[in-house]
C-alpha cells in the first residue's frame, strides 16, 4: 500500500509545472509573512501592555521562590506613578541585558540609611535621592545586589510593576504592597 | 460543520461584500494589518527621526543649516548587539528626566576620565555597565560632566546616518575616521578641522581600561 501511495505521490510532483511552484511559493511566503506580522504583535503587546514571565533567582526570598515561578508583569505603569513598597522590574546598571525585580522603597527627595546593619556601608551613611531616581532593595537583603550597591537608580530604567502571581497554583493571586504608614507626622506612605 | 468554521466562512463573506462596496477602506484595512511588523522594525532595527537643539554642534544642527537634521537610528546594534564603541553618537534617555537625548560616547566601563568643570571631581573611573557620555559642544549641553556615568541600559539607539539636508547626507563616523569624506574648501572644510581637534581634546582624556569590557551582575 505504501509503494502505491509512494507512485502517486511521485507522478504528482513530475506533473507539477512551474507556475505551479511560483504559486506555491508565493503562497507559503505570504503565509511566512503572516506568521512574523503575528510573532510581532504578540511581542509588541508583551512589551507595552504586559505579559507573564518566569522568575528566577534568591534575592526576592520569600515573596518570589528561587525558580519555577510565574508572575504578570504590567508594562503600563508610569514610573512616576509607583509608591513605596511596589514590585518593580528594570534594568540592571549593572549590565543593561539583564532585567531585574526589586521593591521599590525610596522615591525622589527621601532620605535614605544606605544599609541599616552596616555590612555593605557604614550604618551611619545616609543620603537623599536625586530627582528622576528611586531607591530598591531585594526583599531577601543577604542575597541581592541592590540600590546598597549601585546607589539610587534612574527611572529611565524601569520596565514595569508585578501585578500578581500566576504560578503555582496554589501561591497565586496579587501582589500586594507590604507598606504600612506608622503615622509619622507630616509623612504619607 | 463546526462552529468556529462557520464563524470564519461568515466573516470571509462579509470582508468580500466590503471589498466590493469600499475598495478604498478595504485596501487601508488590508494594509493596517501589516501595522505590527512596520512598528517592530521601527522600535528594534531602524527609524528615522528629527533632532533638535545645539549640544552636538557642529557635527549635527550647525548654525548654517537652515533645516533640523533628519536621523537615521540604529537600534539593532544597542538592542540586540549590546555594541558600545567610544566615539559613537547614541540617544539615550535623560537619567534626570527620561527624555530622550543625543550625546557621544567618551568613555567606557574601566575606563578613567578627566571630567570637565561642573563636575566635582577632577578624575572618575567609569564604573562597572556605565558609559560617560558628553555633547560635542560642552557649553550648550547637559552631559555626564553634570550627572555623571550613565548606566548603558539607558541608551536606546546609535545615530548611523544623516538623512537630511543634503549637502551633509551620508554615515555618521567619528571624526577622524579614514572614510569619512574629506571636503577640501569652504566651512565644510574648517568644520571637519574643528571636529578632529575637539575629538583629539576628547581622545587625551580618557584613559582606556586594559581589559575588554565585561559584563557580570
């Protein structure tokens, strides 16, 4: 039955001609056309409106595992529009092809311990954030590398802001900004 | 026949019943579908845009060009290639303000440069992923001599080709560079002397780091 199939299969292509290639090649052109126009769309909508990502990494223990887990990242936010305590993504300073999460814990203005336990800069040090820059630390404070290092960072850099979490399961659901106003005269969270 | 079938033979339908009744909107609607593409060509590999403003006198906007300099950007070699070079004229945005500037790259990650004087200190060593960047006329021009390295993620695009006007069409190389043409009369003439000097001026302050640039995080 398959040296039949294999015959007829044959004698079809010997009786296509050449217009019949010129047709199928402009047809399966205009379909690969197609198939990039599509492949855009979907990035250009990744990189403006938002999409899920995989995260990896020690430095957002606990709020983030390691590896394996799913997270929504919106690309509309305005950088001007995040608070203390948001989840943010941007590019490293340190080497702009990677992208990087953080809690954003200083805006523009603030006054800022560069490290409170003294282990990456003395605990006295201070200093206030320039205009345009905000201020980020890993929530796992042992094993990331952060504004302690790299000092306050631009906002040009900023991507977007972690909405929720898609996966696993059973950790998923929004994320939601661990900061608390302790009502400090004149302050506002 | 299923459902999602039906639902593409209707609409195939009522497209062709549009094609026949609004040939125009029809060929504008067939076109728009090809939006997606044109703008990913545009954001990752090439697009041309106006530049306005005096910090890269002379080499763009001279006082005796009577139009604004259409550019063609190169986003391919920032994005995808990660290619620095010094000397290369890039868009990057503001760090202070997020606006999108144009500047030359002076100096790269290792590298030591004698700042000019806004800046408060005499000598900076360009820190790991940064690049110092200045315009080619200090006096006009907000640069690293006034906020310092900026980190490399915030330059978008490298300025390849100068579009318009005419008379100054053609690759934006640094100046100095062996295939640049060489215009033997005129202000075209001292305007090519002026910008080798200030490149020389430039060069003289920075010391290149011996290592190739690395990147780690």
């Amino acid at each position: 039955m398959s040296t039949s199939r294999l015959a007829a299969l044959a004698q079809s292509l010997a009786s296509l001609r050449r217009a019949d290639f010129e047709r199928l090649g402009k047809k399966w052109g205009l379909r690969g056309l197609a198939v990039v126009n599509v492949v855009c769309a979907v990035h250009l909508f990744a990189e403006h409106v938002g999409f899920i990502h995989v995260v990896s990494g020690p430095s957002m223990l606990p709020t983030m595992s390691a590896a394996g887990e799913v997270v929504f990242e919106n690309r509309m936010v305005s950088p001007k529009s995040l608070k203390r305590g948001d989840l943010v993504t941007y590019i490293s300073p340190l080497d702009p092809t990677r992208v990087v999460c953080k809690r954003l814990i200083g805006l523009p203005g603030d006054i800022i311990c560069v490290d409170p336990t003294g282990r990456l800069a003395p605990s006295t040090e201070h200093v206030v954030i320039p205009k345009g820059h905000v201020w980020f630390i890993g929530d796992n404070a042992e094993m990331s590398r952060d504004s302690r290092q790299y000092g306050p960072v631009s906002m040009g850099l900023i991507r977007g802001k972690l909405m929720a979490k898609v996966w696993p399961p059973t950790a998923a659901g929004f994320f939601r900004n661990n900061f608390v106003d302790i009502g400090v005269e004149g302050s506002e969270v | 026949m299923n459902p999602l079938r039906k639902g593409v033979s209707s609409l195939r339908q009522s497209w062709k019943k549009v094609k026949t009744a609004y040939p125009r909107l029809a060929w504008t609607m067939s076109a728009m579908v090809w939006l997606p593409t044109g703008i990913a060509f545009n954001e990752y590999f090439y697009s041309l845009k106006f530049v306005s403003g005096r910090s890269m006198q002379p080499t763009l906007n001279p006082d005796d060009s009577a139009w604004r300099d259409v550019i063609l950007f190169d986003h391919f070699s920032i994005n995808w290639l990660q290619k620095f070079r010094r000397g290369d004229i890039v868009a990057l945005k503001s760090p202070h303000e997020g606006k999108l500037i144009v500047k030359r790259i002076v100096a790269l990650p290792g590298d030591t440069i004698k700042t000019l004087p806004p800046y408060p200190d005499a000598e900076v060593r360009v820190p790991e992923g940064h690049a110092w960047v200045e315009g080619d006329e200090p006096f006009r021009s907000e640069d690293s001599n006034y906020f310092g390295p900026v980190p490399l993620g915030l330059i978008q695009s490298k300025l390849s080709v100068i579009v318009w006007p005419p008379e100054r069409m053609g690759a934006l190389l640094p100046p100095g560079d062996p295939n640049r043409p060489k215009p033997l009369t005129g202000p075209a003439r001292r305007r090519e002397r002026d910008e080798i000097d200030r490149q020389k001026r430039r060069e003289a302050r920075v010391t290149e780091s011996p290592q190739p640039r690395s990147f780690q995080s």
